[in-house]
C-alpha cells in the first residue's frame, strides 16, 4: 500500500476533547467517511479488552475478519454505515483501553488509505489525494460540533525580533515548539498595530497532547499570548487561519 500522506487534520475544541461528545463526533465522521471508502482495517489490543469488556470485542470480530499484526490484531473488512454500532462500542468505552488499547482505525480508498485516527496522539487524519469525497463527507458530519477539518500544511510562516512563527494545523508553532491550535479560544486582531491577541482555555486534564506541551513548554518556548507582524499580509494571513479555528471550534470561554 502507498505511504499514507495526509491532506487535512480535524481540530476540535479543546474542552470537548475525552468527554461524550467527542466520542459522538469521532462516530459519526467515521460512518460517513466509511461510505465512500472500501475497507476498513482497525488495530487493538483484543486482550485489553477480554476482561472488563468482552462485548466490545465480540461486536468488531462479528463484522470483521480478525489478522495478527505486530502483536495486536488487525480487524479487517469492507467499510459500511453498518460499521456504525462496533465503531460507538469501541469509542465509548469507559476505561483506558478507550485510548491506550485502540492502535488505530484506518480507511482505505482505491488501495490507498483515505482516513486515519490514532487515538493515543488524539490524531485524526484524512487524505482527499486518496479520495477527493472524503473530506466533503466528513465536515458534513461535523456540522453542529465543534471541530473541522484544516489544510494539514504549513497556512503561514513569519518572523518579528528573530523567532520564527508559523501556523501549521493542528498546531502553531514558535521556532522548534509548537502548541495544539485545538486549545485557541479566542483571538482579538489589531490591524493598527500588526498584532493579535490570543486566549487560550485551560488544558484538558490528562491528555497526552498537554502533557507534551507542558513538558516541551519547559525547556523550549512558552506559549504565546500575543502574536506581532511587520506585514501586512502575513498579519491578515494569520489572522484569518486564527479566526476561523476559532469561530470552527466554537467554544470560547465564559464571559467575565
């Protein structure tokens, strides 16, 4: 099978992240893409699973074909809304397995993998390259969430005082460090000083994205709270990528 290149990520708001609604939408964008895909191939950890919820286990393996594959099994089969039901027992377990014993769920397009989500990293992936429908299908199943799709590229680069800065979904980053765009909750643009404002919502607790960022934010650079241009252009650029990460996530923090 071809390399997997990725065209688009899904950001979602990050106070959404691990609760019951993000489960719903990750179910939901992941039927509606399994319609205009071919196969679906999902790896976990079935002993994980074996003690405290066998059931969930026995709904995959009644649609799906079980392989071993580098000590995890690889469920395989053709991709169908029917895919529904196994798909919302695996993404609503109560439990670490929820993240730790789902490897991945990947669709494939044509030979070529179309989507995939990786639970433990929180990414969710899909490649209009392998398929130019499923990106279309997936934000419409994420109308009424909080989360969309981004160009998963690099949407603008700049520099002010000798630092580096780019906006690259999922993330933005300043020089080496970069910090999850997910947890933007608003932006206040200044055109007259070239500068914007940025509100971030306190971290989600536990999740791997946030302790990477707590610990890279240790030794690299902080997270900023204010963005400076010498452009023009690069300041409209930027703050158009902003807002609409924001005004997509649609969660912003509770008046004063």
């Amino acid at each position: 099978m071809d390399p997997y290149h990725p065209t688009h990520v899904l950001l979602v708001g990050d106070p959404v992240v691990g609760r019951d609604e993000y489960d719903r939408l990750l179910v939901e964008a992941l039927v509606a893409a399994s319609e205009v895909s071919e196969t679906i191939r999902i790896r976990l950890d079935a002993d994980a699973f074996a003690e405290e919820h066998a059931e969930v286990v026995a709904a995959v393996d009644e649609q799906l074909e079980a392989v071993a594959a580098g000590g995890r099994t690889e469920y395989r089969g053709r991709s169908t809304s029917e895919l529904a039901d196994p798909l919302e027992a695996l993404l609503t377990v109560d439990g670490w397995q929820r993240v730790h014993a789902i490897g991945s769920i990947r669709l494939d397009c044509g030979g070529r993998t179309c989507l995939e989500y990786l639970p433990d990293h929180e990414s969710f992936t899909v490649s209009e390259d392998a398929n130019s429908e499923i990106g279309s299908v997936v934000k419409e199943s994420l109308d009424g969430h909080p989360g969309g799709l981004f160009p998963k590229r690099t949407l603008v680069e700049w520099e002010r005082d000798g630092t580096a800065y780019s906006v690259e979904p999922p993330s933005l980053c300043v020089e080496n460090t970069c910090f999850a765009l997910r947890a933007l909750a608003d932006v206040d643009p200044d055109p007259g000083t070239l500068s914007i404002e940025l509100s971030w919502h306190d971290r989600s607790g536990g999740t791997l994205a946030n302790l990477v960022v707590s610990m890279v934010g240790a030794v690299g650079a902080t997270r900023p709270d204010e963005l400076r241009f010498e452009s023009q252009g690069r300041f409209e650029a930027a703050r158009d990528a902003l807002v609409r990460v924001v005004d997509v996530t649609g969660i912003r923090p509770n008046p004063e």
